[in-house]
C-alpha cells in the first residue's frame, strides 16, 4: 500500500508530461499497472478471480 502523500501526489498535476505517475486506484501501486484498467497487476488478479471485471476468465488449455 502507497502512502496517502504518494498517491496525493500522483494526482496532481505534472510540470512535464512526462513525469505523470499512474497509479492503481485501488492500493496505489505504480509497478505492474495495467492502464486499459486501471488497475495493478495484484488487485487486477484479485478481481478477475471474483468476476468483478466483465469480459476478463481465467484461461487454460
């Protein structure tokens, strides 16, 4: 879990674009962020399993 002053930061608004941090908005991790999501890798898991997200099922073959 990210610090509340991390993710405050994060949200605010770059001087560069290309300093922008994204961030999951669940926990606030920025390592293994998913954009189409929203979402890091961990908690993008979490609900897939639960079948929170439409159109995502765990595959096998």
């Amino acid at each position: 879990m990210a610090k509340t002053s991390v993710k405050a930061r994060a949200r605010k608004e770059p001087k560069f674009a290309s300093r922008v941090v994204r961030r999951c908005f669940r926990c606030g991790r920025k390592n293994g962020y998913m954009r189409d999501f929203d979402l890091c890798r961990i908690c993008f898991r979490e609900f897939a399993n639960q079948g929170k997200i439409p159109g995502i099922k765990k595959s096998s073959w």
